[in-house]
C-alpha cells in the first residue's frame, strides 16, 4: 500500500514526488519479490490453474470496480497515475531484456550462472520479481479503466477500447497460462497413436485424440544456395485427428500453421533428421489454450481504440 509521508498537495502536484513514490514502491516491490525467489525458489504457476485464476481475477475485477467508485481517492489517483505506469513497464522491459541474454531453462553450470539461476533470470516469467510486477500492473491498468469508466465519455471510446483490449491479453496471458495443455506425441506412418508424454514433466500421458499419421514430406533448399547440404525449407505432415466419438477431420501440421481440431492446435514438432525426407515418423505437439479467444478479442479491440484515435485525430486536426 502507498503511504504518503508528504502533504496531500505535494503528493498531487509535484512530479517529482509523484514519480519518487512510484520509483521506491516498484523498487520494492523487486526486492520483495527477489527474497520470496531466494527463499522458496520459482513460483507454481500450476497453483493458478481453474478455478484458482477465476477466483483471482474476480478479486482483481471487484477491487477494480471499487476504485471506480472512488476515482478521486488519492491512492487510486496515485496508482493511475503516469509515474506508475512508467515505473512498472520500465521494470518490466528491463526484466525481458535480462530474460532475452539469459538462456532460459538451462541447468546452471556454477559461478554466475548459478547466482543467475538463484535469482530466476534463467525462468524469467515464472520468476517471483516478474510475477509480482506482472501483478501490478495488471491491478494498475484494471484500476485506470475502471476510473475512466466511472467518468464515461463518449469521446474516450478509444482510449476505453485500447486499456480495456490490453487488460483482456495481459489477464489471458498470465492468469490463464496455467490452463493450456500441451502434449507431445511421436506417430510412425500409417499408424494411429493416442499415447504421449507431458514435456513439462516427461511422464508418459494419455492423448485427449488420436493422431493418425498417413505422410511426411519435405522441401530442400537448393545445394546452391546451403553449399552443398541439404537443409530442410518445409516439412509437414498429412495426418487424421479423432475423437472418441467419432468426430474426426484430416488436415496437414507445419511447424508454424497447426493442423485446428476441435480447440486443438497440432503443430509438427519433429522428425528423423538422419532420414530426412525418408523419415518414416513425425513428432507434434499437441496445444489447447482455453483462453486463445480473449487474446483475440483484446487485440482486436486494441486495433479498434487505434482505429478511432487516428479518426479522432484526423478530424481534430482537419485532415479530412
């Protein structure tokens, strides 16, 4: 909680203050977060699973809605205000730039890479640092469209649709993250598997459908231009995908077009690099995100608030 040791007209009107605050609590809130990582290591995203991150975000929407009610009450104003806003996305980019020159995932091999490891720099986004900040600002950007609401006019329509579409993608990323199931499976041609393994834990696993594998093929770059060795362009497979019911369809998985069925996404994962285009199996991945659609409707609002912005803008300045 944001405690103010100046006056309220300091606290409201100089910048300075406004943005020391901020600095100090985002710089708090790192240190808090680098403790609880020391101490107790990475945090369970699993623990955020459904229910868990319903109730969560049903908190973070009624204390939301209690700012709303109070737009003008002071710690409200403060943490919607600029100098939050600036001090949680500063963190945060300082925080993916550490996560972009740290090998995530790798086992730490002594000296640094081990203080690295401790502070959870090599599994950056289930860092406590990163989930706190990551918390924050959710709360933060959720408080400044619930106080722009309680002031609803029609000429912030795109301001409205901008915060509002980003809440929806930073809440499906995060708290929905833990829903999504992914599996691996490896299919020989010509037959059916319905037998996987979880490749967060490597236990074998039961696959929700049954993947038919029928071809594999590949397209080479030509000797020319990869001086002599064959380097795969494309690879693909044609494969069936069913459900117990019945309910089946045919399709072809890429490594970047999955192959859609029934909120399944199968992508082609793998193959016999030593067989190459002879390979007689392929590997998938298997990925359902039961949150993919929020994702999209917060994008498609994003490009919404830009869309009236750049109107709005337009018509202020007389380019029509």
């Amino acid at each position: 909680m944001y405690i103010c040791t100046m006056s309220k007209s300091t606290c409201e009107t100089k910048p300075a203050g406004r943005f020391s605050a901020a600095v100090w609590t985002v710089a708090g809130i790192v240190a808090a977060g680098f403790v609880l990582q020391i101490a107790g290591g990475a945090f369970n995203i699993a623990v955020m699973a459904r229910p868990v991150n319903l109730w969560a975000g049903g908190a973070i929407a009624l204390g939301c809605v209690a700012a709303g009610f109070n737009p003008g009450g002071r710690f409200v104003k403060w943490i919607t205000g600029v100098p939050v806003a600036v001090c949680l996305i500063s963190a945060l980019c300082a925080m993916a730039l550490i996560m972009g020159l740290t090998p995530q995932g790798a086992a730490p091999a002594g000296g640094m890479a081990e203080v690295s490891a401790r502070l959870g720099f090599n599994e950056m986004t289930s860092s406590w640092p990163f989930v706190l900040l990551y918390l924050a600002l959710t709360v933060a950007l959720g408080m400044v469209v619930a106080r722009r609401l309680a002031r609803f006019r029609l000429g912030n329509v795109g301001f409205y649709l901008n915060h509002a579409g980003l809440l929806l993608v930073l809440f499906a990323a995060g708290f929905g993250y833990a829903d999504i199931e992914r599996y691996m499976v490896r299919v020989d041609e010509g037959e059916t598997v319905r037998m996987g393994y979880d490749p967060a834990t490597g236990h074998p696993a039961g696959l929700p459908v049954e993947v038919t594998l029928h071809d594999f093929e590949m397209e080479v770059w030509p000797a020319e231009q990869t001086g002599g060795r064959a380097q795969p362009r494309r690879f693909a497979s044609t494969i069936t995908v069913a459900r117990d019911d019945g309910k089946a369809a045919n399709g072809v998985a890429e490594v970047n077009r999955p192959m859609r069925f029934d909120g399944w996404m199968v992508y082609q994962s793998g193959y016999d690099s030593e067989a190459g285009a002879e390979s007689a199996y392929s590997v998938f991945e298997l990925v359902r995100d039961p949150w993919l659609w929020m994702v999209y409707v917060g994008f498609a609002m994003i490009a919404g608030g830009a869309v009236v912005m750049v109107w709005k803008g337009r018509r202020r300045y007389g380019l029509e």
